[in-house]
C-alpha cells in the first residue's frame, strides 16, 4: 500500500504554495517523489519555497502566478507544459478574502474580485490543464474549499458563497471529467493556523468557543491538510472523485 501514496513522475502544480497550506502540500508531494510547481504572487517568495525544497534533495521550481490575472494563469500552464512536459495534478489553494461583514455593505468591486480569485481562477486553471491530463492518461485535480461554504459564519457570507460554488464546481467538474480518467475532489478546512486565518485564531473568544463545542477542541495544522491531499493526488485515493472531504476536527458536528 506505501507505493499506492507515491508521487514519483508526477508534476505537481500548487497555487498559493509559498506559505500555510499550500507550501505544506507542495512539501508533502515533494516528498513522495512529484516535481512540484511553487507558485504564488511574488516571484521572490516563489523562489525561497522552491529553493529551500532543492536543498533538501526534492524537485521544485517556481513561476509567479496572481490566479486573478487571465494573463498570468495562461503562462503559468504554458510554462509548466514546456518546462516540464505537462500537468498530472492541480491543487487550486489559493483564495481570498477581503472583507469581513455583512452581506450588504460588501462592494461589487469585493465581490467580484472574491469571485475571481476564488471561483474563476480554480475553473480556469482546470480548464487550462485539461488538455495536458487528457494526453498523459488522466490527473488529479484538488480545490481547496472551506467549511464556511457549507456553514456560514457571520461576516463571511461572499466567501462562504464563493466557496460553495468551488464544491458544486468540483462535482460538475468530476461528473464530465472522469471519462479522461481525472478525478477531481475538493478539501474543505475547517480553522486551520495560516497566515490567511489569523484573524479568527488570534480571537481569544473564538478558541475558547472550539475548545468547548469542536470535539477535537483545537484548530489544525497545515500538514493535517496535506495529508488528506497526498490521498487525493495519489493512487491511494484513485477511486475518489466528486467528494468534499471536510477537515475540520468536527467542527460541523458542534
């Protein structure tokens, strides 16, 4: 069964990958054999990941991307297929969240600029790998989702939304694909200690109430994401697709 958790031939794309959750999935496929992508906003931050990967033995390499740009998602495929041959799985972990409030007093410019980042760019990127996944047998393909999308919190409602839309993305997405031999499935978190959540685990009254209800009674870490994606991108998981796996040390339950 260890081989089934290899990556090894595998090239790896993975948004938002310099830090939190993302670089801790980059590191886990990296690990398991995968050529992974680095990519993230900063070309220096990029660059730092990557290198410090190589210097461990792995294989990475690192190419810029804001997913809210057409421009720079193109090249990012572009690049990838050139450099590396072609694409076997996307992991879509890069989000965003500007705002923190009610519904009605967020802006359409927020709005729109939540939408693109966090539902477009994952339908895009997909759409753009689609081509190279079909040529070499099959993929994988692993959107980052959020507890928020099936229970939302007061403050949050247009990421919630966007991140109800990624799951029901991922389902169509699984439905038309796996014809291709593609699986796509979404992780959906729960309060996990980024740099992205900080916000929510730096409020003393918000720990205090999952110490009390979560049955866990505590928030994760990255690596406990990267864990549930390693099964996902590998051929342990390779009769998963269309799912939501929920994260979130029973948070939902409370």
């Amino acid at each position: 069964m260890k081989d089934k958790f290899s990556l090894e031939g595998k090239v790896a794309i993975i948004t938002g990958s310099s830090k939190g959750i993302g670089e801790a999935i980059a590191r886990t496929f990296a690990e398991k054999g995968a050529t992974v992508v680095i990519s993230s906003r900063k070309q220096e931050a990029c660059n730092k990941v990557a290198d410090a990967l190589k210097a461990d033995g792995l294989k990475a390499v690192a190419i810029a991307c804001h997913v809210g740009s057409a421009d720079d998602r193109k090249a990012l495929i572009d690049k990838t297929v050139s450099e590396l041959g072609g694409v076997d799985i996307l992991v879509n972990n890069a989000g965003t969240n500007p705002v923190f409030g009610p519904v009605e007093e967020a802006s359409e410019a927020i709005f729109d600029q939540i939408m693109n980042v966090n539902v477009k760019a994952p339908w895009d990127l997909a759409n753009k790998c689609l081509q190279s996944m079909k040529e070499r047998g099959g993929g994988s393909i692993i959107n980052i989702s959020s507890v928020e999308g099936e229970l939302p919190e007061e403050g949050l409602g247009i990421y919630s939304t966007s991140k109800a839309a990624v799951s029901m993305l991922t389902k169509s997405q699984a439905k038309e694909w796996g014809k291709h031999g593609i699986r796509v499935n979404a992780i959906s978190p729960g309060l996990i200690k980024t740099k992205f959540s900080a916000a929510l685990w730096t409020n003393k009254e918000i720990m205090e109430e999952i110490k009390n209800t979560s049955p866990l009674g505590r928030m994760g870490e990255p690596e406990e994401i990267a864990g549930i994606a390693l099964l996902l991108a590998s051929d342990a998981g390779s009769f998963i697709t269309g799912s939501l796996l929920t994260v979130d040390g029973g948070f939902l339950l409370s």
